[in-house]
C-alpha cells in the first residue's frame, strides 16, 4: 500500500501519514485535502470540529464509523460527511491499511497533523499537550476511540 502513497514529505504521526494536497493557504481558507493512509486499527480519539466540516473520501481499506452514536462502514469509493459540531471517530478495520482523503471546509486543520508528527505526541500519554493544541483548531476531544469489539 505505501507504493501508492509517496510518503515522502508526509508527516508521520502514531503510524499514519498525512500529505496536504491543499491548504488552507493555497485556497484562501476555503478548504483543505489531506491524504492520508492508516495503519490497522488505528482511529482518533471521539471528537468534534467545532468550525469545520469534514469529509472523509476512502481510497482503499475500509474503517469503520461512529457519528452521534451510529456505526457505520466506508470502503473504496465512499465518502463520509461529517457535519461540524458532530461528535465523531472512525477506526480502520484489522484487515488495514486505509488510505483516504480528508477534506475540510473551511480549511486549516491540516497544520494539527503536522503539529502532532513535528511534536511527536503519543495519545494517550501526551494527552494533555495533545489538548492544548488541539484548542488552537477548534478540536475537542469527547471520547475514547473506537476498538475492535465497537
């Protein structure tokens, strides 16, 4: 799966590496496209964009879902939105990698990941620190991520 995925110039954090195929900068804020590609059973934590709209596009792998309490399966070729304020996570399945495009409107929460792999946070042990910048992207954390009996 990395063949496909250039990881050169990615940031790697925990396992999964994000590429910015635009920023918020090259859009006038309007939006952002990162690709991603996930290791098996990795997932974030339940959070919530406060002042974004995201879009998950699956390349290949499949994850699964939770947004507000409902479970739900995204394999190549399907999108996911989730609307800002939405309380929600995804946890890709054992039989991994996924990679997907992560589209955000409005743009801008592209520079949490390069934060998280420059920092080299680990969740759950940096948490704190993990928070605290998260703030500064209108990010909250609400839950534990999903694991494989979810």
């Amino acid at each position: 799966m990395k063949d496909q995925f250039d990881i050169n110039g990615a940031t790697e954090w925990q396992g999964t590496y994000y590429r910015t195929l635009l920023s918020a900068q090259d859009s006038d804020g309007s939006l952002s496209i990162t690709d991603s590609l996930s290791p098996a059973g990795s997932g974030p934590p339940r959070h919530i964009h406060k002042d974004a709209d995201e879009t998950f596009v699956t390349l290949s792998g499949e994850a699964v879902f939770w947004r507000d309490g409902s479970f739900f399966q995204s394999g190549p070729g399907e999108s996911v939105f989730i609307p800002r304020g939405v309380p929600h996570t995804f946890r890709v399945t054992d039989a991994g990698p996924s990679r997907h495009l992560v589209i955000m409107t409005p743009g801008g929460f592209e520079g949490f990941f390069h934060e998280m792999g420059q920092a080299g946070y680990a969740i759950p042990e940096d948490m704190q620190k993990i928070v605290e910048v998260a703030q500064r992207y209108n990010l909250e954390f609400t839950g534990p991520p999903l694991d494989a009996t979810d």
